[in-house]
C-alpha cells in the first residue's frame, strides 16, 4: 500500500513538473495560472488533471475540442511516480542485497533520518530529471535546473566528507568536466553540448570516486545502444548526422550507478585488481 502512495505523489509532482517543463521560458507563471488546453484555451476542470488517470479517460483528446493531448503528459508523470518509488525502495533498504544504503545513510538509522534522506535523494533526482527532460525537449541545459541539482550535490559531496579527504572527488568531476569540455571544444558543439560538461561535473561531485568514472561509461554505453537502436528502427528518420541530447544519459546513468551502487563497486574493484 505504501508504494501505491508513494508512487501516486511521485505522478502528482510529475504533473506539476509538465507544467514547469512547458511553461518554461514562455512568461507565463507556473503557480498563478491554471491548467488549460493549448488548443482552444479553455481551463481544464479537476478532473482533466487526474494525473495518468485523465489521459486514459480522455483518450488522449481534449474533452472541449478533442485535440490530441502531448504523450509527454503521462509519460512524465509515470516516471516520476517510478522514480519516487525507486528511491524510496532504496533508501528504506527495502531492495537487494546489492543496493546497500547509499553514502549519506545506513541501516542503522532512524526513520526520521531516513525520511530526510529520502526527500533529500528524490528533490536530487528530481531536479536531474527536469535537467533531463528539458534537455530532451529542446536540446539545451537549462542553467536553472542545472543549478538546483548543483546545490544537492554540494551537500552530498560535502557531507560525504565531514571529515576531510575530498580531493579525489575534487580532481576526477573536474577531470570528467574537462573531457567533456574538450570533445564539445574540439568538436565545435558536434560531439556534445557545452552544457554537458556543466552536467557532467556536478553528477560527478554528486557520485564521487570511483562511481563518478562508472557513470561515464554507462552514460556512453546508454547513448550507443540508443543511437543503434534509432538507427535499426527509424532508418529514414534518424542518421548519424542527427544531434541527440545527452543529458538524458547522463541521467539515466547516475541514477543506475547511484541505486546499483554496491554492484558498480565490485565491478570496479574486479578491473582494478
């Protein structure tokens, strides 16, 4: 029961991020304007804003002037709501014995530690998913949404560390920053985006070593596999000339690296040995 709630909340702020994610950089206020159809213009009543649920029963129209209504609408809040479950599952250990509590919590602690590691974990990734998301929509990083998840991973890097012995964190987001920079440099915004090493190096400092260096390569194996894949199914759409965002990868892959940390842990500790 507790996952349907949490899952439901979780579709419920998905909502509310389709509203920051197309009202963005438009003028219009995301709090003081409700919902309306962007067709005909017409407010949408409570009930056309049940998140999923509308879009099932609408199917897909608008109920004033049956225009179709964007995909992004319940995908966004399905994912969020998985994403609210995700971590949930995994801050309150409830998950395999290879996803051992993350650096800031442990099972030892308390449930009201673990509610503030919770929230603190899910407004993370939830800034990294509008990161995302806004960068698939328009091919940009958006400054700030990119600096909301800054912030959290500041903390988590910072209190990773009460005690000092942060320059290995230090060097390798730096390190992971510049390659970016320098394929983005290099290629004259071919390659990647110049926002990407912005991205990169605050996923980077979120991780820590060696999970920052993991997550580079998920994220390069995530946009091959993808890009192949485009390339077998929508031939005549898709090239290789095609600029593909790639921040939704570097997303999808901290978000792995940081739920399997355990597993990415041992897998390093093979290569390296």
């Amino acid at each position: 029961m507790i996952f349907v709630l949490v899952f439901v909340l979780g579709a419920i702020i998905g909502s509310f991020f389709n509203v920051v994610l197309l009202r963005k950089n438009t003028g219009e206020s995301i709090i003081f304007m409700g919902s309306r159809c962007f067709s005909c213009g017409k407010k949408l009543a409570w009930w056309q804003n049940i998140p999923i649920l509308s879009f099932i029963f609408l199917r897909g129209r608008c109920f004033y002037c049956g225009s179709r209504i964007s995909w992004q609408y319940p995908i966004v809040e399905f994912l969020v709501g998985l994403l609210a479950v995700a971590v949930y599952w995994r801050v309150w250990g409830i998950g395999s014995i290879l996803i051992p509590a993350p650096t800031l919590f442990d099972v030892s602690m308390k449930g009201a530690e673990k509610t503030i590691n919770h929230l603190l974990f899910f407004s993370a990734f939830s800034a990294l998913f509008l990161v995302a998301a806004y960068d698939f929509r328009t091919k940009i990083i958006d400054s700030h949404f990119l600096y909301i998840f800054g912030a959290f991973a500041a903390v988590e890097f910072l209190l990773r560390y009460p005690a000092g012995g942060i320059a290995g964190d230090l060097v390798s987001s730096f390190s992971i920053a510049l390659f970016f920079y320098l394929l983005w440099r290099f290629s004259g915004g071919r390659w990647m985006g110049r926002g990407d090493a912005n991205l990169a190096f605050f996923i980077s400092l979120f991780l820590g070593w060696p999970m920052n260096s993991a997550a580079l390569f998920v994220s390069f194996w995530l946009g091959g596999a993808v890009g192949i894949l485009l390339l077998i199914f929508k031939s005549g759409k898709f090239g290789l000339k095609s600029e593909i965002p790639f921040g939704p990868f570097m997303a999808s892959a901290a978000f792995v690296v940081w739920y399997f940390g355990d597993f990415f842990r041992e897998l390093i500790k093979a290569f390296v040995l």
